[in-house]
C-alpha cells in the first residue's frame, strides 16, 4: 500500500471513520440531487411506470 504511512499522521480510529462518513455524506448528497433535478425518479421510487412510452413502426 503505497499510503500505509498516512496512519502515522492520523490514527485509524479517527480516519477511518471520517473517511466513511464523507462517502456516506457524498452518497446522500447525490441522490438528494437526481430526486430534486429530475422529475421521472421520484416517480420510479413510487413504482408509478412511465406516461410516455417509444412506439415501434415495424414494416
């Protein structure tokens, strides 16, 4: 592991948390994003299907 002596600067019980934490926070973030910028994913959620489907022209 070529950042093995990060843990001599910052102990693991204190990094290894943080490190999870910001992820979790990162995770929560992006999702909160897609559900207040989009308007089809909160409906998804809902198990509503989609108003608009694609027609087919086979000939």
């Amino acid at each position: 592991m070529n950042q093995g002596r990060i843990w001599t600067v910052v102990s693991p019980t204190v990094g290894l948390p943080l490190l999870l934490g910001s992820v979790a926070v990162i995770a929560i973030l992006v999702h909160a994003a897609v559900l207040s910028h989009t308007t089809w994913f909160p409906k998804y959620w809902n198990g509503k299907t989609a108003a608009i489907t694609a027609q087919v022209d086979i000939g």
